[in-house]
C-alpha cells in the first residue's frame, strides 16, 4: 500500500536567520501547521515558530509527585504494619524516610518523562511529510503544508528569504 503523503512545498536553508525570515513571512500569510527539520535545537527558529511549550513536563510533574507521595505512604505503611520502638521515638517518623521518598520522585519522575515522551511523539506523527537526511547534517528543512493554489505564493515566499531548494510535493 503506498504511504500517503501531504501536499505541500519543502524549502531547505543553510542559514538560520534566512529560516527565521522564511517562517516570519509563512506565519503572517496564516500558515500555522509548519514542520520544521533541524539537526539542532535552534532558540531563533523555536521564537519563529512559537509553538506551545511541551506537554512531557506535566508527565514528569505527575510521575514527581506520585512518586514522592508512593515513598512516604510506603514507609509509613509498612512502619505501622510492623512497629518496631527503637529509644523512645515515634513509630512513623518522616526525617529517614525523605532518602525514599527523594528516590522514588526521581525515578518515577523520570520513567513518566520518557512515557511522555513516546506518547508525545506517537500523537504527533511526521508521516506523509517528507524528508531529507540533509536535515539531519547540516542544513534546515522548513515543510508547509497548503494546496496546489497556494504553493505558487509560498514556492516565491521562500524562494526571497534565502532558501537553497524548493520542491513542491503533490498528494
């Protein structure tokens, strides 16, 4: 079965700043949905971009406090179900169990970002959107994905800002 493929225009840059220009000019037009490619993370294009921060820090709050609170409740559960007085002190002291508690909001706290992760990325699927391994090197791909009556419009738009190659994509 052939994959089905987004039509579009993909333009690649060697510099940043000619990427910045180009998404600038796609997002005053009203181009939202666009795929930026880059071999590494670039602050100018992510402000060009403004793209809601990640959902994964919600994961890794969540999977943090549920483990703190697993260490706590798990240390006294089991101080209470099998009391032992040691010199007086109470049976369900929280002092020695903060080192647990401390270790199970790090390791839930990092289990549930990688969790977050890959559900992150499976919500949001690249497929269909196409791709060079050139992105991945040393130059910058930026996809929009529009009809065949717009791509004219957007085939020039980046083609001023600098862009190196320009293809359109048909579905």
């Amino acid at each position: 079965m052939p994959r089905k493929t987004i039509p579009g225009v993909l333009g690649t840059f060697v510099h940043v700043d000619s990427a910045v220009e180009a998404i600038a000019g796609l997002k005053k037009q009203g181009f939202r949905d666009l795929t930026v490619y880059s071999a590494a993370p670039n602050h100018e294009i992510e402000d060009a971009l403004d793209h809601p921060v990640s959902a994964v820090r919600l994961f890794t709050l969540v999977g943090g406090l549920t483990g703190c609170a697993a260490g706590f409740a798990m240390t006294i559960w089991m101080s209470r179900d099998w009391p032992l007085l040691v010199g007086g002190k109470p049976i369900a002291a929280v002092p020695p169990y903060v080192v647990l508690a401390f270790e199970l909001t790090i390791l839930y706290g990092s289990l549930c970002t990688v969790a977050g992760m890959i559900i992150l990325s499976l919500v949001k699927s690249l497929k269909g959107r196409p791709y060079h391994p050139s992105f991945s090197d040393d130059r910058i791909g930026v996809f929009v994905p529009c009809g065949p009556d717009q791509a004219p419009a957007v085939l020039d738009l980046l083609a001023h800002a600098g862009s190196e190659a320009v293809t359109v994509h048909a579905a």
